[in-house]
C-alpha cells in the first residue's frame, strides 16, 4: 500500500483523523524542500 | 509608469485571497496531527490546546509508515518509467520508418521491421522497439474519452517540441508532398504515445488494486 492509501484509509473509512493528518504533516518538509529546490533550479535557468 | 492605486489593491487582494486559500488546508492538517483525540472528537478547538506527537509516533510505529513510504517511492519509479518508455516510442515513430507505412499499430508493426533513418544510437533503437511492441497491445486497451484527453496533450506536447513534425507523413518521418497536411499525419506521434501511456497506466492502476489489499494497515 502506498502512503496516499494509507491516508484514505486511516482518514476516511477508519475516521482516523490526527493519524491521518500526522501522516500528510510528515511529509510537508519534504514538499517545502522540493518546492524550494524546483525554485532556484527555475531561477538559475532564466538567470543563465 | 505606476499602476493605478485600485489595481494594486486588486492584485494585493487578490493575492491575499489565494495565500489564505492555500494555507487555511495546511494550518488544519497541521493543528488537526497536534490535537489529541479528545480535542479533535469532543472538545472542538481550533488551535490544539494539549500539543501531542502521540499521532505521529503511532502511525510510525503501529501502521508501518515506512514500509508505505516505500512503496510510494516504488510506484513514483515505475510511473517515471512510464514517461520514459512512452518518449522512446514517440522519439521512434519520427526518426525511423516502418513497414507498410499507413493502417494501425497492430497491423504494420513487428519486432524486426524498424530501421534506423538517421540515428546511430543503439540503445534508443533497442528501447523505441520495445516500446513499439507494447503499442499493439495498447492499441486495443485504449478508451475511447481517456484516448482522446491524452492525444489533445501527448499530440500538443510533441509537436510543440519540433514544429517540422507538423509536415511528416502517416508512421513515417519522409517529407510531405502534399501543400496541405491532413491530420491523422498530425496526429499520428500524440495517438500512438497516448495509447502507449493508456496501457501502461492500465497496468499501473492493476498492480495497485491488486497489491493493496495484501499490506492493509493493521
């Protein structure tokens, strides 16, 4: 089972909900980092 | 030249509107993975009066977390796969010519009737071949409205990248003779890719369905 179906199971059919939000938050580094890497990649390109 | 003062405060507006629309969702997640249950169930707050790490430490120990983050990364890898495989086939249809030179990807194609046009790569050969198999069979699993939504991409996607496919003949990569271009010759590069994905997608949703259920959290 990937992560994403892990949260709809925890979230939606077990009502799970602080686990099901603790799952997503523990990812939210993860997704700021990639947005901030995507971003200097995107402005060393239009900068070269 | 300043713009006028009621066009910043619409832009700011604006802006403002979609910031607190983007982070009212993570203030909740945040706040709702903080809360106990007490607070979340009985006692509604918006901001969590006992802060706890209690969900985290449950689902990394109890609901194998790890393991699920695991198979996420192994069905990113696949899906990239996916892209790579689908961009061989397209990258094959412009640069090399196959027998028969019109019908369907069923009928003109086989493992040995690709050559190469202009291109010394071998791996690419290899690798676009393959794909050009799996096209056939893809050719039957397509969908009609799933079809048509990824060819109007795949098709927009491709000939975006060289403008001199537009004048490319049905399957083959020969100049058009023709003044006017008819679109199946178009279109060919986005359907053949599109069916291509569709299968592979197919097989994605597939494997999915079939392996969940074997690792349901405990």
């Amino acid at each position: 089972m990937v992560y994403t179906m892990l949260v709809y199971v925890m979230g939606m059919m077990n009502l799970r909900l602080g686990e099901r939000a603790a799952v997503s938050t523990l990812f939210l580094p993860l997704l700021i980092a990639l947005v901030l890497a995507v971003t200097i990649l995107l402005q060393r390109k239009a900068n070269a | 030249m300043r713009e006028p003062l009621s066009i910043r405060v619409t832009t700011y507006a604006l802006l403002a509107l979609f910031v607190f629309m983007v982070a009212v969702p993570l203030f909740w997640m945040v706040t709702t993975a903080l809360k106990t249950n007490k607070d979340l169930y009985e006692d509604f707050t918006y901001l969590p009066r006992h802060p706890t790490l209690q969900h985290f430490i449950r689902v990394i120990e109890r609901d194998g977390l790890l393991t699920n983050i695991w198979n996420s990364f192994r069905w990113l890898g696949d899906d990239r796969g996916h892209v790579v495989v689908s961009a061989f086939a397209a990258f094959s249809i412009v640069r090399y010519k196959y027998r028969g030179g019109s019908g369907s990807a069923a009928s003109s194609c086989s493992s040995t009737c690709c050559r190469p046009r202009c291109c010394s790569c071998r791996s690419t050969r290899s690798w676009s071949r393959w794909a050009w198999q799996h096209a056939e069979v893809a050719d039957a699993h397509l969908s009609l409205v799933h079809g048509a939504l990824l060819h109007l991409d795949a098709d927009g996607y491709f000939r975006s990248i060289r403008p001199s496919w537009r004048s490319t003949r049905w399957w083959t990569a020969a100049p058009r003779s023709g003044p006017v271009p008819d679109p199946p010759s178009l279109s060919a590069p986005g359907i053949v890719a599109s069916a291509i994905f569709s299968f592979t997608l197919a097989w994605n949703e597939f494997l999915l369905a079939w392996s969940s259920p074997r690792t349901r959290p405990r």
